[in-house]
C-alpha cells in the first residue's frame, strides 16, 4: 500500500499555505514518488527523450536536404549558375564568340554575381603513342585560378598546371591506358572548332561545302563582288613572260629609294583615277603600300616561280581556281597535333563540369593561345613544304606565292599580346551566397528572373547572348524528393507521437490509479483540486523537462557533426545551430504532449468520490457520474454532424486544395494533403477493423490453446481477464495497430516509389544504353556507329543481343510543317501526330517487359513472337502485304486522271500531253491506344494523314497495323489526351519517301522555309540508311555486364559523338544510383520502426503492469486454491500474445490494403502492371518484433508476483 509522504502538514496549514511554500511540497512529493517508482520516471524520461531527440534531428536532417540537393544537383549539371553562350547578331555572321572583357564590365555591377569565368569547349582526337590507342573526348581550356577563387568546380581538388600539363577524367585514362606523367598527342580539327562559332553556316558541312564559305570570306575580304572579275580567264604563258619582266624591273626599283616611291605614288594615283567603291580604293591603297614596303626583289620570285609552277600543268587560270589552290592549303592545315603531358586524372568532375559530357580533358588558359598558334604555325610550315615539294596542282604553285617565314613572324608579332581569355565560346557566371538562392524552387526562380533582368537592363535586350540557368532547372526535380521526404518525417512524427502521448498517458492514468489512496487523504487534509491539478503536471513535466533538455543536447552535437560532414562534403556553409522551426517543434512536443496526455489522468483523479478513494480493498467500476441529453431533442444530431464536417472537409479538399496546388504548382503543398488524406484515410479504416479485435483475439487464443492443449484449462481465465482489462488493452492495441498499419503503409509506398522509379527509367531509357541527340540539329554519326557495333559484335559475340536506330521524327524536321494530323477518311475527328520512323527490329532491342499491345491486324499471316510470348507489332508494321497501293497518272499540270478515262482519251487521239505515272503508297503505322476512342480509329478503320500549313495541303492515306498502350521510350498511352502529343511508329521506308514527296512537292519548294530544309538535310552526317537523320540508338546487351566493361564500351562508342549535345545513358548505373537513394529510404523506414516498437514496449509493459496490479485480488484467490505460479505467468502471457499478434495482424492488414489502393493508384496513373511492392522484411522486423515485446513485457509485468505470499498479494502489496 503506498504510504503518505512524511512530515503531513495540518488542515489550517494547508488551508494557509504560501505558493513558494506549496512549490516546495509539490516538489517534495515528487522526488519522493520518483524514489518509490523510478521505473515510471526512466520510462517517461527515455520515451519523451528518444522522440524529441529522434524528430527534432529529423527536421534538422530537413534543412540540410538542400545543400545536399545542391551538391547532386551540381554534379549531373555543374556549379555554374548561369551559363552565358554567344548568339548570332540579326542579319550579321560574326563568330560565335564572347568578349568577355565587355561582359565583365556588366556583370561586375550586378550584386548577385561573383564573377563570369571564360571557357572554350571543342572535341578532339587522343593518341597514346606507347599503347596505340585512340579515343574522341571533349577538350576544354579554363581559367583555373579563377575558377577556384569563385568556387566553379570548388569540390574538385586541383592545382594550378603549366602550359603543357592537362588534367583527364578517369574513364578517358582507363580507356587509354595512360599512366600519369606520360605524354599522350591530342589532334585538333578546325573544322570542327568552326562548327562551335558557327562560322559562315559551316555546321556539319563537308569540306566541298565549306570550300564556297571560304571562297565568299575571301571574296568580301577583297571586296570582290563582279562574278566577271572571278571568272576571267589569263594565259599563263603572258603571266610568265610578265612575271620574267618584273623581275627586272623591281631590281631597278630596289636600287633607288627615290624612284620606289615616285613609283609608289603613281600606282595609287592609278588607283584612285579607276571607277571603283571608296572601299575598294582603300584596300587597293592598302595593297600598294604593303608590297612596296617588303623586299620587292623577293617577292618577284616568289610571283615567277608561282607562273612557272602554272605552266608546267594549265594554259589558262582564273582568280577563283587560286581561290581553290588557297583554300586546298588551308583544309590541310585545319588538323593540327599538339604533346601534352598527363598531370592527373580526375575520377569524378564534382560539379566542374557535367557528368554527361563523358570524357573530359583540360588545360589552363595560360600559354594556351601560344601553344595553339605554335602548333598551327608549325603545321603550316610543313604544309607549304610538302606543298611546294610534292604538289604538282594549284595547290603547289600557291603554295610559292607564300613566304612562310615572314608570315609566321607577322603572325607572331600581330598576336604576341593576345589573350586567349578576353573571348571565349561560353562564359560561367557564380552566384554570392549561393547556398540560400537554391533553398526552395521559388528562390531560384526569384534570383534567376531578377539578375538576368538586371543584366539585360545593363547591357541592352539584343546584347548578343543567351542565357542558360541548367542548375536552377534541375534543382527543381531535387525539390520534388524533398517533398517525398518530408511527407516521410511527417508520417513518422504522427507515429512517434500517438505512441508517445499514449505512453505518457498510460504512465499517468497507471499513477492516479495507484495513487487513489493517497489523492483521497490528500484530499481530505484540505488538498485543493487546483492543486492536484498543478501536482499533476508538475510531475509530468518532472520526466519531460529533463527529457527534453537532454533531446536538445543530442540533436544539436548530432546535428553540428551531420553538418560538419555534409559542408565539408559541398564546400558550402551554414549554421551549426539547431534550426528555430526544428527548436519550435521540440518546445511544442515537450511541453504539450505531456500536458495533452495528462487531460484523461486529471479527470480521472478529480472525478474519484473522497469515500471511494479512501477504500482500499474494492474497486469502483461506476466513478464518473455522467448526465446525457440527446441533442435531437435540440435539433442536432452529434453523429451527423462529425460525418457532415468530415464530407465537407474532404470535397473541399479534393476538389479545390489539391487542384489549386498544382495548378500553381505548389506540388509541395499538394504532396502534404494528399498524405493527410492518405493517413486519414488509415486512421479511419484502422478504428473500423479495430472492431473485431475481440473477435480475432478469442481466434488467436483458441489457436494458442490448441497448439498447447495442456493448458486448455486455463481458457477460462484468460477470457476473464480479456474482457476484465478491455478498455485498457482497447487503446494499447489500436495505437500498436495504428503505427504497425503505418509502418507497414510508409514500407510499401517506398518499395511502390522505388519501383515506380525503376520503371521510370527503364521506359524512358527503354534499353541497356541509350544513346540521343538532345539538340535534333546534327543527328547521330549512323555509319561510324554501326560499324564499331559491328566490330563489337565481332570481337565478342556474347556481348550485344542488339541495337536499333530511330530516326528524327518528320514534324521536328527544320522548316517542315509542324502540322500533322490523323483522321479517319471523313476528316472527322481529326487529332494531332508525331511520325516517328524506327527500325524494324526495335521490340528485339527496347525491354519488352513494358510493352503493352492492345490489338493487332488479324489477317496478317506472316508474324512473328517475341520472348515473352507477344506478337511483334514493328514486325508487322514492316510486312506489305496487306497495303493497296494505287497507281496514277498526272498530266504536265499535275492534274490526275482516271485509268480509265486516259486509255479511251489515247485510243481516240492516239497522242497525249507528256504524262507523269505516281505511286499512292499506303503507309503502314502504329498508333497509341488513347486515339480509338477520341480519335475514331481501330486497326480495321481506314485512315488519313493530313499535312498542312499555310501554304500546302498533302494527304496520304493510313493503314493502321497495330495500336498499343505503351511502347517503352515512346509517347503511347490508353488516355484521351494522347492525342495532342502521341507518336505514330512508321517505317524507315515510308518516311524517307514521305519526306521526298513533300520535298517534291510544288508549294513547298516555293516556301520560304525550302532553303532551311535543304541546309538542314545537307549538313547531316554521311552515309545514313534512307537519308533520314537518327535521334536515338538503343542498344540491348546479351549478358550480364560489369561496370567496368560497360565504361569501356561507352567510352569506345563515345569516340564518334559529333558533337557536345550527344547524350549516353547507362540504365544500370541510373537505376544502382536511385537504389542507393530508396536504400537509405528503407534504413529510415526501420529506424522508425525500431523507435516505435521501443515505445511499444514501454507501452505493452505500462499496461501490463496496471493489469497485474488491477488483478491482484483474483490472482490472490486463485492462488489460494491451487494455482501455480507458473500458470499465472501463462495466462498473462498467452492474453499479451492473443492482444499483440490480432492488432498485429489487423493492423498488418489495414496498412496492406492502404498500400495496395496507392499501388493500383500508381499503376491506373502510370498505365503499368499492378504489382504491389510488399515490404516482407519491414513486416517480419516489426510483427516477430511485436510478439516479442509481447512475451518480454508480460513476463516482466508478472515477475514481481514471484515468491510473493498470497496475504500480500491480495492486499496489492507488491
């Protein structure tokens, strides 16, 4: 029996009492409770600790998502924050180039920017001349001191190198073979370095193409503009005869100054009495004083061994054949190699540049423009050599018009203060402050918008620059997982927190019922009930005052050591502190949940009649008189009224909080209401099953009693106690069923998320390596690719299954219409199409495992299966068996005429107009489910492609082989509004004749677009199968493969990557990468877990405990007749099992079903198979764990029985 605490005062003392004084007491009775009962104090102590502690790190985990966002969002895209590239000035072809002196002038005057870093990114060719091996990688010259000092690239260690000294990724030294140290030969193209400034439209031209540019340079350089002038032919043998004459004649002039200058002067007195432009009389002047300031003597012989050369192989010469013989020299000088010496390799770019660009070489700017023009020098040296030694053509007599000494020493003197810096290809801007700018999506937004606002503003709206923010873009995305995380701190924190409130609660209500006695002698002493109210929460707030502090004290050293890791790891820095929204949050839980849990025990302790609380050995069942109207008599109904709320509350949201979130694209917002509705929703159907606990626990113990039959007596004890103690075990069970359903829910919606995920990615990739073309200007190298695929296949027969190409799709065709339709044959409903050509193997090499068909053309007999048992529906789009193909004729007016007609109109006057014979070739294609029933169309339903603009109409007619739901990487779906993006599959065939008739026909070629179309097919790459560009090569391995030999693949396809728009996607290393993110997912998962099932059994034991209490009285009389020790200790153990393993089980089943309803969710959005991803380990850690916190805290609750006499026993004292 518990005892009253010493030194009682007196009624009158108590009625006089001081409030320091009652503070003093109130303190003394809880110390000397918690002396009495210290387990209730460690408990609370523990459980208010481990919770505060545990959210209060998770919030602070939180804040820091950012930063950690940053730094992966800086390694798939860099750490420039805005990147600023050339464009072309309206009407003008200057070089694509930045003057970034002029640029640095407006940017330094913009708050917001550190400073703009000079780059100048180009590919080349790499030789490792001791192993003999080749590779194409992209070569990038930087200012490194200033890159550091602004923190572009500031997680990359790197030192400051000199000129000949480069740094190389890790992937291109493996692939090379290359040791550090050893000199390895880059090859550099001009060519392909004027493709990056854009030089006079010479993007992907062949050399003969790029001959006219450089020509028409030429031209406008000597302001020659009459094609006479260019065309006129001269004898060479009067060149010879006048070459030999000047000779002479200069040797006379060099001897007198005098006469040089009369001469001089005559000669552009000459030139200004000639019709010319000003300009042309400038440069004419120009011209004049440059050759009468050289060594004329010298140069005469150059000019007579140039004739000379002309006489040995034509008879007549025109400027533009010189022109040809110049522009021979110069291609030949447009490769050029340089020695560099490998200083380090780099294993990851960590934000210096984007990962996607592969493999990467780079130098320091300094002594770059004289290695360069070294290089180009040499080269030309040895060009005019063998030109002049081995040329018999107009190269080699050109070749003698050029003095390479003196040109290579002007060259050198006109750029000897040129800084390869003050222009560059693009410039890289670094914010200040950076980390604070990428916190929310709306900040980057924000700062984005108003500094290139402000730059514009500065610098003029058609100043010639566009500028890319490719970090803010993509940080977006990463706020997206933020959401997902916080709604998973938002479901562990309700979790954590009803077990916590539930804990408290049952300490407290376990201590007013133990303490009855002494709150009635309290009571009667004159111990007010405001009183008992402050003792109450005073002692509540004894275990979780000091909890709390401690939480505090954890967080924040945890807190200071997670972020000294991650600062250290982004090299960006913040506060140690604990953040104000995390310190509020632990306030609030550590001060109101003990305060809300204490609600129930103060009513209870109030509510207790001072006659009842004095009676020490029968118990009141009754103790709380309650007086009920019924509220229809006033006209409310109280059930009514919470479902009216609840309707309300719910249709409120579903139809205009979500729908408003995103449509403003507050999708962090929307992810939270959606969450609450989900837990709603499993708080809801978690209490309505919770009715049949008693029921599926009576199950569990016949079970039990079954499997030990030797116990089967026991039965109706066991009964007497479940129904004894229902009301306790009625909330102990329905919150471990709550936060198991909410375990298991949370599981399974990571595993639902991760595999969602992983479709995702294997959809859009669609095979093991994808290969694209993001910038749909130059296309793919298809003969070069195929060839090393080829080899591949060759060299090791069990690596590629197979590759396919897909091609451009005709409405993204430069100057093409844009505008193709689908209809059936009436023109009604007529919906938008994007024709997309693919290969006829493409279901061999795409993963099949997401293909989803939907109906095929019955009447095919040829067909053909893939693995997995489906019909090939590409197979079939390229089987011609089934099309009517219908022959016509037009006149010379392009007017058809019918067979018949044309026969009779022969037959009678025996000639006609000159006829054109055309084919109207039906056109096979696969169409998306979504267009059968928005579209009218089927299989077995005619169709009409339709192809207008403003100025054409064409029309071909459809047949439609095949319609599905989905075809991995291309836009299919069963929706309706498919029907404003959908692809429709078509052959390679029918899309190169296709773009030939439009092509062909008359108004197009009479557009103003005609021009851009024919630039845009001549600048592809050689050698494409139906001349059609390709976007996208899929490639599907045989086997599996490890990571190093997929890099080495991709690194010896990269070696034909045209361009630095050219991406390479490793579906294995994308999906590794997501399932190290999901992986800590799960550990979160069980972290929580493991904190809920702590306080579960706290919980179970707390309540057990009470049980044992409550019961001593009927223990103590079945002892007394016979009852052993050890039965007692199984009828409590086997009541703990029958509780725990049915909430379990409900409870299991409730979280089951939630997660099964959001999976079929997933699937009916994302139009995939339903497969519910159930978390078996999460289940088992947390059920086995159940049961045996069950038989832990029941056996724990019974032991203070043991060896206790039966007198003590029924006078509770224990």
């Amino acid at each position: 029996m518990a005892q009253t605490i010493e030194d009682q005062p007196s009624l009158s003392e108590l009625q006089q009492i001081q409030p320091q004084r009652l503070i003093q007491l109130f303190f003394k009775y809880i110390l000397s409770d918690i002396a009495k009962r210290p387990r209730s104090f460690k408990i609370g102590l523990f459980s208010t600790y481990i919770v505060i502690a545990f959210l209060g790190l998770l919030q602070c985990l939180k804040s820091l998502s950012p930063f950690v966002f940053l730094q992966l969002a800086e390694t798939s895209v860099g750490d420039t924050d805005l990147q600023f590239l050339p464009k072309n000035i309206a009407n003008k072809d200057d070089f694509k180039l930045i003057n970034i002196t002029e640029l640095r002038q407006y940017t330094s005057q913009i708050n917001e920017f550190i400073d703009v870093s000079p780059r100048w990114l180009f590919m080349c060719d790499i030789h490792n001349p001791k192993a003999q091996l080749n590779l194409t990688s992209f070569f990038m010259i930087l200012d490194s001191q200033l890159e550091n000092s602004i923190g572009l690239g500031r997680r990359l260690d790197t030192d400051i190198i000199t000129s000949n000294q480069i740094y190389i990724s890790n992937s291109l030294q493996k692939g090379l073979n290359v040791q550090i140290g050893e000199t390895i030969q880059i090859q550099f193209s001009v060519i392909e370095f004027l493709k990056h400034l854009g030089f006079n439209n010479t993007e992907g031209e062949s050399k003969n193409n790029l001959r006219e540019s450089f020509k028409k340079f030429l031209n406008d350089l000597l302001q020659i503009s009459n094609d006479d002038i260019l065309y006129r032919k001269f004898d060479v043998q009067t060149m010879l005869q006048y070459a030999k004459e000047y000779k002479y004649y200069v040797n006379d002039l060099e001897e007198s100054d005098w006469k040089k200058n009369q001469t001089k002067k005559r000669f552009i007195q000459s030139i200004y009495s000639q019709n010319l432009t000003i300009q042309q009389k400038k440069l004419g002047k120009k011209i004049v004083d440059f050759l009468f300031a050289r060594n004329m003597t010298q140069d005469a012989k150059h000019i007579y061994q140039f004739t000379l050369r002309l006489s040995s192989f034509t008879k007549e010469i025109t400027i533009l054949q010189i022109e040809d013989g110049l522009f021979d020299i110069a291609i030949e000088m447009a490769e050029f190699q340089l020695n560099f010496q490998v200083y380090k390799s780099v294993q990851s770019p960590k934000g210096k540049w984007t990962e996607a660009l592969g493999m990467m070489v780079y130098m320091d700017y300094k002594n770059a423009s004289n290695l360069f023009l070294d290089a180009i020098l040499d080269r030309f040296d040895t060009v005019i050599k063998q030109k002049r030694k081995y040329d018999k053509g107009m190269a080699g007599a050109v070749s003698q018009l050029i003095p390479v000494t003196e040109t290579r020493n002007s060259v050198m003197s006109k750029l000897k203060h040129f800084q390869l810096q003050e222009y560059s290809m693009m410039a890289n801007v670094v914010f200040d402050n950076k980390y604070p700018k990428y916190e929310t999506p709306q900040n980057v937004k924000t700062v984005i918008i108003s500094s290139t606002n402000q730059f514009y503003s500065i610098a003029g709206y058609d100043y010639p620059v566009q500028i890319m923010a490719p970090l803010g873009f993509i940080i977006e995305i990463y706020h997206l997982l933020k959401h997902f995380i916080e709604t998973l701190i938002q479901v562990a924190t309700m979790i954590l927190l009803m077990l916590s409130i539930l804990l408290i609660y049952s300490l407290m209500i376990g201590d007013v019922d133990e303490k009855t006695y002494e709150f009635g002698m309290l009571r009667a002493l004159g111990f007010r009930k405001s009183w008992l109210i402050g003792l109450l929460l005073l002692q509540a707030l004894t275990f979780a005052i000091p909890g709390l502090l401690l939480a505090l004290i954890t967080c924040y050293l945890l807190n200071t050591l997670i972020s000294m890791y991650i600062f250290d790891m982004s090299l960006l820095i913040s506060s140690y502190n604990i953040p104000i929204y995390a310190l509020i949050l632990q306030l609030i839980i550590g001060i109101c949940m003990p305060i809300i849990s204490n609600i129930l025990p103060i009513k209870q302790a109030l509510s207790t009649a001072l006659r009842d609380s004095l009676n020490l050995f029968h118990k009141v069942v009754n103790n709380i008189v309650v007086t009920v109207m019924r509220l229809e008599k006033i006209g409310i109904s109280l059930n009514q009224t919470i479902y009216s709320i609840m309707l309300i509350s719910i249709g409120f949201i579903s139809y205009y909080i979500i729908p408003m979130n995103m449509i403003y694209q507050n999708f962090g917002v929307a992810i939270f209401v959606l969450n609450i509705v989900f837990i709603t929703m499993l708080v809801g159907v978690t209490m309505i099953i919770n009715l049949i606990q008693k029921l599926v626990e009576k199950l569990i113990l016949y079970m039990i009693l079954f499997i030990k039959s030797s116990d089967y007596n026991l039965k109706p004890i066991i009964l007497n106690n479940l129904k004894c103690h229902e009301n306790r075990n009625a909330k102990t069970t329905l919150m471990y069923s709550l936060g198991l359903s909410l375990i298991i829910f949370t599981g399974s919606s990571f595993a639902i998320m991760s595999q969602m995920m992983e479709n995702y990615i294997k959809i859009n990739t669609a095979a093991d390596i994808r290969i694209f073309d993001v910038s749909k200007k130059f296309g793919l190298d298809e003969y070069r690719l195929k060839q090393q695929l080829e080899w591949e296949q060759h060299n090791d027969p069990s690596l590629i299954r197979d590759y396919t190409f897909s091609a451009l799709p005709l409405n993204e065709f430069p100057g093409l219409p844009n505008h193709f339709y689908i209809s059936p044959l009436s023109h009604f409903p007529r919906k938008s199409i994007r024709l997309q050509p693919v290969q006829q193997n493409l279901l061999n090499t795409i993963d099949i495992q997401y293909y989803q068909p939907t109906e095929y053309n019955t009447e095919l007999e040829d067909v053909r299966y893939l693995d997995n048992g489906l019909r090939d529906g590409i197979y079939d789009l390229y089987n011609r068996a089934l099309n009517f193909d219908i022959k016509s004729n037009k006149d010379i007016s392009g007017i058809v005429s019918n067979s018949k007609f044309h026969q009779i109109f022969d037959a009678k006057y025996k000639k006609s107009k000159v006829k054109a014979k055309k084919l109207d070739r039906e056109i096979n294609i696969i169409i998306p489910e979504g267009y059968r029933n928005e579209g009218s169309l089927s299989v077995n339903t005619p169709a009409l492609l339709t192809i207008k603009n403003k100025q054409y109409l064409i029309e071909k007619r459809l047949k439609i082989m095949h319609m599905a739901t989905k075809i991995p990487n291309f836009d299919f779906s069963a929706y309706a509004t498919i029907v404003f993006y959908g692809q429709g599959l078509i052959t390679m065939k029918d899309a190169e004749l296709l773009l030939k008739e439009i092509m062909e026909d008359r108004a197009v070629k009479k557009s103003k677009n005609y021009k851009k179309i024919k630039e845009f097919i001549q600048q592809l790459p050689k050698n494409l199968s139906f001349g059609l560009p390709k976007e996208q090569l899929f490639i599907k391995f045989k086997r599996e493969t490890t990571k190093e030999e997929r890099l080495d693949f991709c690194n010896r396809l990269r070696n034909y990557f045209t361009n630095d728009q050219i991406y390479l996607i490793d579906s294995q290393e994308l999906m590794r990468t997501f399932d190290d993110v999901f992986t800590y997912f799960e550990i979160f998962n069980v972290v929580v877990a493991i904190i809920a099932l702590t306080l579960s059994f706290f919980l179970l034991l707390i309540s057990f405990i009470s049980n044992v209490r409550n019961n001593c009285w009927e223990i103590g009389i079945l002892r007394s007749i016979g009852l052993q020790e050890v039965q007692i200790q199984k009828v409590f153990i086997y009541e703990a099992v029958s509780l725990i393993v049915s909430s379990g089980f409900l409870g299991s089943l409730v979280g089951f079903t939630t997660a099964s309803t959001f999976a079929m969710q997933i699937a009916t959005f994302s139009e995939s198979h339903f497969k519910l991803a159930f978390p078996l380990y999460t289940f088992l850690f947390t059920f086995l764990g159940g049961v045996l916190i069950a038989l832990t805290s029941s056996y724990l609750a019974v032991r203070q029985l043991k060896n206790k006499e039966i007198a003590s026993i029924l006078k509770n004292q224990i």
